[in-house]
C-alpha cells in the first residue's frame, strides 16, 4: 500500500488509463486491500458475481497475452499484475449466506439460467467500475481492456466452471510516459438533464 492515498477528487480527475507500467511489483497486501474495497459495490440481491483472477506470474501471461488484442499484448506484458473479470454465473449458490433475508432467493433462480447469465453479467460490470476505482483508491494505476477473446480467455482460465470474462485491467504503477493526456469530457448542461 503507498503511504499517501488519492483523495476522492484525485481518484476521479488525476488517474485515468495506464498503458505502460513501471517493473515496481504490487504485492499480496495491496491486492487483497483492493479486493476488501471493491467487494463493497452494490449488487442486486447482493449477488457480488465478480470473480477475479490476478495473473502475476509469466507462465500466466504467456497464457493470456495470445488471448488479447493485439494492441493490448504490450500494455498487459508490462503490468506488474493483470486482473481478469469475470462474471460467474452461478452466483446463486452464494445467496444463502450473502441474501439470508431471502431464503427461497437461491431456489427461485436455479432454474432460470438465462435471467442468471444476466444478472451475472450486469452486476459484475457494476462491481467491475468500483474495482477500478478500488485500484486508483490505493495508490496504484489502473488500465482496463475490453479487447480480448473472452471465449478463449474463459476455455483457457475458466474450463469447467461458470465463469464468464467481461474485461481484463492491468495494474501497477504507470511508467512516466505510460498514459496519454486526458481526452475531453462531457459537460454537465451536455450529459445532465433534470426532470
């Protein structure tokens, strides 16, 4: 964990996207820092279906760099730690512990794998915007990538479960000249109506 932490505002407006990445390793602490963050997105029915998948080590990135975009591989090769998101479709059989207040909430959606899928994904997108922001709350740079072969990515790291891949973020700290200048933004009277 960095000693000094990025206040709200500079979460939002001081980090944006890393491509390139210092060799400063992230270490166990930071990672599971950033998990006790992120698990704190809200999810319907408290379904929390992220499921990350930290890939740190080579033999993990060879098996992941083919699987990226092409424009992709390099970014992810110089991240310290890769995360892989994923949607687990499943989830139900956690809601027991995470949804007691609902007893029948795991039963009413066995059946129902398609409305499963959904919400899966949905929520896991959700979750997938706070673990970014978790990254940046931490002190460490974030740089998220939906370019990539999520079917190959799912055969290769997530054969024979339930599990679904949505997005890949690179993590570590950002290089002097690994992000660009920020692009322009939309203003409030262009984005914001009020009724």
């Amino acid at each position: 964990m960095t000693d000094s932490q990025p206040t709200a505002e500079g979460i939002f407006t001081e980090h944006h996207t890393a491509y390139r990445f210092t060799p400063e390793p992230v270490s166990d602490s930071e990672l599971a820092h950033l998990y006790e963050l992120a698990k704190f997105a809200p999810t319907a029915m408290n379904s929390q279906p992220l499921r990350i998948t930290f890939v740190r080590t080579e033999e993990g990135k060879q098996r992941l760099l083919p699987l990226l975009a092409e424009g992709n591989r390099a970014k992810a090769e110089s991240a310290p730690v890769v995360a892989i998101l994923a949607a687990d479709t499943d989830f139900h059989e956690n809601l027991p512990q995470l949804l007691p207040q609902s007893p029948s909430a795991k039963d009413g959606l066995a059946a129902d794998a398609e409305r499963r899928a959904q919400m899966a994904r949905n929520n896991a997108w959700l979750q997938s915007g706070a673990f970014i922001l978790a990254v940046r709350a931490i002190g460490l740079d974030a740089g998220p990538m939906g370019g990539i072969n999520a079917p190959a990515i799912d055969a290769e790291f997530f054969a024979g479960t339930a599990l679904k891949a949505i997005l890949v973020v690179n993590i570590g700290h950002v290089a002097e000249d690994g992000s660009f200048p920020r692009n322009p933004r939309l203003s409030f009277s262009e984005a914001v109506s009020l009724a």
